[in-house]
C-alpha cells in the first residue's frame, strides 16, 4: 500500500494571479464564477499597490519570476496600466532575474495597440474560447445577452497579425459536453490552434444559482476527455497538445505535470485582488476564511508567512486517504482544491474521472509501444 | 502516408483520418507529448516544477497555468 506523501516541501518561487480590476468586466459569461459578485463597478488596483507589489515580489524572490496578469477582463485597467506595470518591472529586475508576464483576455478588447504592446514586450496571452461559434454564444454573452464570438475571433485575428499565437482556454459544461467533436474539430482544423486546455464547469458549493444543472459529472468528464484523446491520436499531429492529454501523459511516464490541479504544487500560486486582499487561487475568492492577508497594509512576506497560508499549504499536502492506496497518487495529487469535496482536506470531484483516464491513456501508450516494438 | 477525407458538417469541419499499416495510429502525437515530457522533474522527487530549458521557458503560460484543470 502506498504512503501520503509530502507534496509541497518548499515554497519554491510563488506564482502571482493579480486581479487587476477584480471581478469588472464586459461580459456576462452566464457560467464565470465571478456572478455572484460585483462585476459592474470599475475597479482598477492603484498605481500605489502596484509599484508596492511589483517591487516587494521582485526582491523576494529570484531566478525565474512569473505575472499572471487576470480579471475580470484585465484589459478594462487601460494600456498606460500594463506600460506602469513593465516600467516597475524594468526598474527592479535585478541580476540573474528573468521575467514572463501572463495575460488572460476575453480578447474582445484588443487592437492594434494591445497586440503591438504585448509583442513588444513578449507577453503570453490566453484567450478563452469554448468551441465553435455554437458552443462559445451558448455563455459567453456580453451585457445584452448577445454572443461574444465574432468579437473574439477578431481579438485573435489582430493577434496573429501581430506574430502573436495564443494559447486557448475552453471551459466545459454540462450543455457542451455534446459537442465535442464538433468542438475538437473547430479548435485544430479550423481555428488552427495548437495549443489549448480545458477548464471544466464544477460548481462544488452551488454558488452560482443561474448555472445549477451545468456543473459536469464523472461520466461526462470521462467520455468528454476519452474523446479528446482518441481525436488527439486520429489527428496524429505531433505539435498539438492538449494541457489536459499533456499532464496526464507525464503522469503515467512517471514526470512532473506542468498543471497545479496535478502536480500537487497548488500553494505555490496565490491571488492578489485590485484591493490588496491575497487569496490561494480566485477560485477560492468567496471564501473569507481562506485570506491570507491584504498587501494594502502588510508586507508580502508577512502575507506569503501568514499562518492561514501555512495551514493552506499544509491542508494541500494532506491527501485523502482514499488516494493512500491509489497507483496514480503523486500523478494526481487530489486534483484541485476548489473542486474537493467539504472543504481543501476533501476528496478530489472528480476522482473518478482520473482514474479512469490514467488508465485509459496508459492502455494506449502500451499499443504505441507494442506497434513500436513490432516495426523494429 | 496520412489521407484525410474532410466533411463539411455545416458550421465545422471534422476531419477522418485514416493511416496506412506504416505509420501506427497516434504515433506521431504519442511521440511529440513524450518529448516534451522531457525536461519535466520526476513526480517521485520532491523538486519543484521549474523552467529547465529555455523551450520550456518560452512555453510557459500557454495555458493560463494559474487555472489548469481537469
């Protein structure tokens, strides 16, 4: 029988998920778990909280430095925010600092100045899209209800014209789950994209009372992923990657997956709210008693050293017993804390569901080794 | 050899592939995610997810990596 084991030993270098509008936006994607707050009211982090977060990061920590730019929609706090923001971060890069920065856009917002800037200063940017024109309208709404997909095609289009190829968030419900392939085949052979990954709709707590019924299942998730990956193999395309495909293949050679929901590496991100607050993730926003502390009148490292956080990070380490006798233990990890059942010491949702596709997706690497086997 | 019959399923497009004995089906795609396992840290060390290439730096964040999933 396997043991828990310790999953995070260190701190490592901490991974910031700054909300730099907060919840405010311009659409009103019916599934986004930022409904239940206020999403109308211009919110923009202040050029003070800025240069205090930005300078107290960059001397805390070295080497590789990362900046997840995220709303809301990040773009509303205005192109003079973003030049601030690699202006401080030009001023305090200190020797053997590397920097990436990281947007997360709806892309309806983005011109030629956007796209310019970001090349300029080689940010990566994520674009969410959930399938073709019939699945991405079927929520992704902006403030009449009107869908969102012309607007963001065109976001990526001045994109790419700009040399920049985005990666792909797709989140998936319960309504898009039956389309699947359609979905599949509109991301590779029509949006040609060669990268994306999938956010799965799970609203553990049913804190979103419009979206009850779009939370996906076990089974949905099972046949939804088996599909992508028996369409990953048809289409045979050795640069296309699916995160998801992805950090289950590393699971089962035995390599660190790049995802937190699957390296166990979860309390290395935190989240830094326009207002100063600091939370685990943004997923874990409503949840008060999971603060860490707010930058607006503490310093980082008393924030990153706060016993809240030292209990999250322990709390994350602690598995499931169920998982003490799971073969996919240190693959897994008990998948995302926000989608644990009663709470961050819970059972992993979907359980079920990695289990299920470890295996799946291991039996298909045997045959690819066998028919390798066989060629010689 | 890789023959692909394209139908037009209104407002997309899926695509049938079908391979030939020479070339395994999936071979190509299994053969690409193995490499970029590559530079990954073994999940039964306790080292960090770290940057260990510069490919795997200039990759990183493609996928929004604060809000990985599944």
């Amino acid at each position: 029988m396997a043991r828990l084991v310790t999953l995070t030993p260190s701190l490592g270098v901490a991974i910031p998920i700054i909300k730099v509008v907060s919840d405010f936006c311009n659409l009103r994607c019916r599934y986004c778990f930022y409904n239940t707050r206020d999403q109308l009211t211009r919110t923009v982090m202040s050029d003070e909280l800025l240069e205090k977060f930005v300078v107290e990061y960059m001397e805390l920590f070295s080497g590789h430095l990362f900046f997840i730019w995220h709303g809301g929609e990040p773009l509303l706090a205005g192109l003079p925010f973003f030049e601030r923001i690699v202006e401080l971060q030009r001023k305090n890069l200190k020797e053997g600092q590397a920097i990436k920065n990281v947007i997360q856009t709806n892309a309806t917002l983005i011109d030629d100045k956007w796209a310019e800037f970001f090349k300029t200063h080689d940010f990566k940017v994520g674009v969410s899209v959930d399938g073709d024109r019939e699945s991405h309208d079927h929520f992704r709404l902006n403030h009449g209800n009107g869908g969102s997909f012309d607007y963001v095609m065109r976001g990526i289009e001045i994109l790419r014209k700009h040399g920049i190829e985005p990666g792909i968030i797709q989140t998936l419900t319960h309504d898009n789950t039956a389309r699947v392939r359609e979905d599949f085949s509109f991301f590779t052979n029509i949006l040609g994209v060669k990268r994306w990954g999938v956010n799965d709709f799970r609203d553990v707590n049913a804190v979103n009372q419009a979206m009850l019924g779009q939370s996906i299942t076990n089974e949905e998730l099972t046949s939804f992923l088996k599909t992508y990956i028996d369409m990953w193999l048809a289409q045979d395309d050795g640069a296309l990657q699916i995160r998801e495909v992805e950090n289950f293949m590393a699971g089962i050679v035995g390599k660190k997956a790049s995802s937190c929901t699957f390296n166990g590496e979860c309390s290395r991100y935190f989240s830094l709210a326009h207002d100063g607050k600091v939370h685990p993730c943004d997923r874990h926003l409503n949840r008060e008693e999971l603060q860490f502390g707010d930058l607006s009148s503490q310093s980082l490292s008393d924030i990153l050293n706060s016993p809240t956080r030292l209990k999250y990070a322990e709390d994350v380490k602690t598995l499931h017993p169920d998982c003490a006798s799971c073969e996919w233990q240190r693959a897994c990890h008990n998948g995302c804390t926000a989608h644990r059942v009663g709470g961050i010491s819970g059972k992993y949702y979907f359980c079920e569901t990695r289990k299920s596709v470890f295996g799946y997706l291991k039996n298909k690497l045997e045959e690819y080794k066998l028919q390798e086997k066989g060629g010689e | 050899m890789l023959n692909e019959s394209v139908r037009d399923a209104g407002k997309t497009v899926i695509v049938t592939a079908v391979h030939d004995t020479h070339c395994p089906v999936g071979s190509r795609a299994i053969a690409g995610a193995l490499a970029r396992t590559k530079y990954s840290p073994s999940n039964h060390s306790d080292e960090l997810q770290s940057i260990r290439s510069p490919a795997a730096w200039q990759q990183w964040g493609d996928w929004d990596n604060g809000h990985a999933d599944s």
